[in-house]
C-alpha cells in the first residue's frame, strides 16, 4: 500500500509539471560577463523567489509539492502562475527549493501564498560564476562540481561565497540532455588593460546627486587615473538619460573612479565624497530631486562593504547625528552616460549649471581638501 501512494505522487506531480506552460528564464534573468575555462560569470538581475525550505530531510520531497500548489492557485488570488525554469536548489540553506517568478510580477502585485511555509521575497542583483553539467543531479555529482567550481575561482583568484546552488533546467519526465549547474555569488569584476598591467589600480562608484558634480571634484585628485559619468544601481540595460531622469530604470547617476591604491586609499575618497554632498537628504542633493540623484555607494567586494560601512557607521555617530541616507549596494554594472555628459564641466564651464552649483562645490572642496588635490 506505501509503495503503491509513493507511485500515485509521483505521477500527480510529474502532471503537475507538465500541466503548466513553463518560461525559461536562462536568456532574461542574466547575461554573461565573461567565460573563464568552463565557467561562466553572470551577471543576474533582481529576483523574485517563491521558495520551500524542508523541516528536516525526511520534508525534502514535499519542497516541489508546496510550491507547485501555490503555483497551480493556493493563494489569495486562486490564480494560476507561470511555472519558470530553472528551479533552484539552495543548498547553503537547508536544501531550499525556490522558483523564480515571471518579470510581469513584483512583490506587490504577487498574490501571497495561502500555505504560510511558501516565503516570498526579493534578491537583490549579484554577480555569480557558473558550472554547467548534463544528466541526473545528485550530491556526490553536486559535491563533486562544487570542488572543480571551487579550484577554478581559486586559480584565478576570485572570491566567492558559500551560498552554493543547484538550478535544474528540466521537467522530471525529461530523460535526454537534461541540463543543470551549480551557481556561487562572487566578487568580480572586469579589468582594462590598463589595470591588467597596474595592479594597484582599483575602481570605486560614487553617486551624490548629479554626476556632473562628482566627476569634477574628483577629476584632479592626486591617484585618481579616470572618471566616468553613468548610471548603476537600478535594473535596465544600457539606459538612455532620458530613461534614467524620468525614473524608468531606478538607477542612480553615479561615476566610476578608477583610481591608484598606492598613491591614495579609498577612506581618503570616501572622505571627499562625503564632504562633498549632502549624505543626509533622499533622493536630492539641493534642487535636483528624484531617485536617481540619491546618494549610494557600490562595492566591489566583501571587504570593501566592511571597510565603507564601518568609515559610514563612525561619521554618521560623529558628524552627521546618525541621519546618513547613503545607499551601500552590491556592484552589479556600470553604463556610461552619453558621450556628452563626460568631461561636463571641464568643456561648459561658462554653463549657468557649472556656475552657480558645480564650482561653488569644486572650491569648497579643493580649499577644505587641498591635500588630496593636485
């Protein structure tokens, strides 16, 4: 009779499964970076999970059944939701079984699940390297990938995390060229040749209100090599102004500031960046006002989000009365503005702009910071 129920599940579910239009996501939740040997870096967008995460072993085999029924309408709105592939495997996390959910939903628009051991919630971008394999996936397969994953990041001095995962691509009926991988978050980012060949040469994102102020106050400090005007923090491609200005991106404008790790230390720009615009006021800096002018830091790294955070939690206790606003978030990718945008101030300084808000601010930092100036 056990083995008989056993049987009967197994059948409802693979009909479940494929009862249900399923949308691959592979080609929209991410795009590559780069190849390195047979791993690739991604970089993933946002996300949306619906996820089950077992009391105990013995629970695992009911993680596919939970979510499904919330799929297939065990919700508030007894709606049916779009199954999308792949499922995803956290096994950092007890064996968590999460579904990512279509890009048409937010959290807000999501009906919320009926069963109170479905959790929803968001994860924020990050960047990932990837093995694939084919075939059936099972934990001696898992563990074994996990170490080749491992070696590779290793030789090529990347860091990466401990939140392994495994994303199954096909429907359990799928006998032939089944496709899975196994993923891990990792600190990456690309390099110019010109930082190939300097290795102390190390980029930083600051966003303080309009880029056009931020890229001229640290042009000509001493160890900055490059400043570039764009826009990162939000979720679109390749954004045009136009998009960015009129909040259909959520990102901010920020700059890239290469700059040279032996000739200034990145408390010293953290210093000057926070001397330089108002980290106390959301989403404005004087009368330019919107999300896209909010003040935010990217980081590159673990180490870097320890070390900017703690410089954060020390300024704001001492000087700014614990009303810092300042966005720290995760590197993802940077767009360049449009070409017309970089090297503003230097090529329109008789603009009425440059005038009355960008010199006015370039002064006061050069005669406040005329250490770090050339």
């Amino acid at each position: 009779m056990k083995i008989l129920v056993i049987i009967i599940t197994t059948i409802i579910i693979l009909l479940f499964y494929t009862s249900i239009s399923s949308k691959n996501l592979e080609q929209n939740s991410y795009i590559i970076i780069k190849k390195i040997d047979n791993i690739e870096i991604r970089e993933y967008k946002k996300l949306i999970y619906a996820s089950y995460t077992p009391k105990s072993i013995n629970d695992r085999n009911n993680s596919f059944k939970n979510i499904a029924g919330y799929i297939f309408g065990n919700n508030e709105k007894s709606s049916n939701i779009d199954m999308t592939s792949p499922v995803v495997i956290k096994l950092h996390n007890k064996n968590e079984m999460a579904f990512i959910m279509p890009e048409e939903y937010t959290l807000d628009n999501l009906p919320d699940p009926n069963n109170n051991s479905i959790k929803i919630y968001e994860q924020e971008s990050n960047t990932k390297a990837v093995i694939s394999y084919s075939g059936y996936s099972n934990e001696k397969i898992e563990k074994r990938k996990i170490d080749e994953l491992k070696k590779k990041l290793i030789k090529h001095k990347i860091e990466y995390k401990n939140d392994f995962e495994v994303l199954i691509y096909n429907a359990p009926y799928q006998l032939l060229n089944r496709k899975n991988e196994i993923s891990v978050s990792i600190d990456y980012i690309e390099k110019n040749p010109e930082e190939v060949q300097n290795k102390n040469l190390k980029r930083i994102y600051f966003g303080g209100g309009c880029f056009w102020c931020i890229e001229a106050i640290f042009e000509d400090v001493i160890g900055v090599t490059g400043v570039s005007s764009g826009y990162s923090g939000g979720e679109k491609s390749n954004p045009s102004y136009l998009e960015v200005s009129n909040g259909l991106t959520n990102h901010a404008e920020v700059c890239e500031i290469i700059y040279d790790d032996k000739k200034i230390k990145l408390k010293d720009l953290l210093e000057i960046f926070f001397l330089s615009h108002d980290p106390t006021t959301l989403n404005k800096q004087g009368n330019d006002i919107g999300l896209h002018y909010r003040s935010i830091i990217l980081y590159n790294s673990i180490n870097e989000k320890t070390e900017i955070k703690n410089y954060i939690d020390n300024i704001n206790k001492e000087f700014f009365e614990n009303k810092i606003v300042t966005e720290l978030k995760r590197f993802n990718q940077f767009y360049k503005a449009e070409e017309y945008h970089q090297d503003y101030f230097k090529n329109n300084q008789s603009a009425s702009y440059c005038q009355l808000v960008i010199s006015p601010k370039l002064m006061d930092a050069k005669n406040k910071l005329s250490k770090f100036y050339k």
